[in-house]
C-alpha cells in the first residue's frame, strides 16, 4: 500500500513513516500543504494522511482543492484539533475519516486498512436533488441559478434531507444531527424550521421537495420537488 502523509511537525512526520514502512507499505512525506497538494494530484496513493495545521496550505484546503479535481483518494485527518466543529469542518471540505494526536498506532493502522479497502470511489463535493444544489464547503444552496437565504439552522436541515433525499427521517434524528447536543427542547420545533424551509426553496417557485409522513417525519424528494 502506498501513503502520502503531510504534516509540518516533521517528528511525527518521521514516527507515522518509520511504522508503517516496518508494515510494509511505501511512504511519501511532505511537511507543507503545498507540496502535499502537488504530489496528491501527481502521483497514485491507496490513502493520504493530513494534518490541518500547515504552511500555505492547511489541510482543510487541500483536502478541497483534491476533491474539486477530482482526486477521490481516501484522506485521513490527523490532527490536534479535537473540537467536534472541526472535524464537521473536515468531513464537509471531503475528507473520509479523522483521528486526533496523541494517537494509537493500532487504531491508526486500522482505519488506513479500513480506508484503502473501500477504495476511492467518486463523491460530488456538490449535494443534488433535481434543481436544488448544496454546496456544504461553500455554504452555498440554490434552486437552479437562483441562490437561496438560509439560516445556518435552516441550511443544517436541508443539507442533512439532501444527504438522505428519499428516505424518511424522523425528527428525533434531525434534532441529533442539525441541533445542539445539548437541546432539551420540543421536538416540534423541526415542524417550524421544516415550514420555514418550504417558505424558502418550495413555495417561491411552485416546488414540493419536503414531504411530510405522518407519524414518521420528513421526506425530501429525490428529484427536488420538480
């Protein structure tokens, strides 16, 4: 298996080398987002590691510039920023999986296993459905070419139906996923935002993306509506 890992603390740059050369796998290491960039887009790896902290390019960055070329290669965060917005950060820019420093080598062995066995397959940075458009690194939604005003609230429950348009979901888990771990509130509050998202990307241009299900929760349609 052959890895590139970037990371500008060159000590640890040379422990992750040194294990996984004893594993048998070839290692590329650069110490700049830069260079880690040129190389990801220049040369094949099973799995990238990155950190995020880095000279001219952090790793969010380059994690981005990957993917909106079209290098699907299965990256790996590892980092010591271990707040919970940074890692939704990294999984929104396209990264497949993130491990904090200090780590277990074992854990890390595991997870670039796990990550090169599923292989690099295609993932749009750009969420669809029918007309509608969600770009989660830009934060930018649109209906066709018109771009919609979302709440941070607002546009956290349409990207969550987007990434699960046609399935049912109920409100119990928009509440996990788009409201704060700590919310202790009515679950009916999802009915509210789900009639002011309606007001925004449905009703102004005779859509009907958010289906209701009695009983159950809310269904975006596959095809945004029409």
């Amino acid at each position: 298996m052959r890895v590139l890992v970037v990371d500008d603390d060159r000590n640890v740059a040379e422990t992750v080398r040194r294990m996984m050369v004893a594993e048998g796998w070839v290692v590329d290491v650069t110490y700049d987002g830069v260079s880690g960039l040129e190389k990801a887009r220049n040369n094949h790896f099973d799995v990238i590691i990155l950190d995020i902290m880095m000279p001219g390019l952090n790793g969010y960055e380059v994690v981005r510039e990957l993917r909106r070329g079209g290098v699907w290669t299965p990256v790996l965060m590892l980092t010591a920023k271990d707040g919970e917005y940074d890692q939704a950060d990294a999984f929104d820019f396209g990264a497949d999986d993130y491990l904090t420093k200090p780590f277990s080598f074992v854990v890390l062995i595991a997870r670039l296993r796990a990550l090169a066995r599923r292989g690099a397959p295609e993932r749009p940075p750009v969420l669809t459905a029918g007309s509608l458009s969600l770009d989660p690194a830009a934060h930018v939604a649109k209906r066709g070419d018109t771009v919609l005003e979302l709440t941070p609230r607002e546009f956290g429950m349409l990207e969550f139906l987007m990434r699960h348009k046609g399935e049912v979901v109920t409100k119990a888990e928009i509440l996990d996923s788009v409201w704060d771990i700590n919310y202790r509130g009515d679950e009916n509050v999802v009915e509210v935002y789900a009639s002011y998202l309606r007001r925004r990307i449905d009703a102004p241009f005779g859509c009907k993306a958010i289906e209701t299900v009695r009983g159950v929760g809310y269904r975006l349609a596959a095809d945004g509506g029409g």
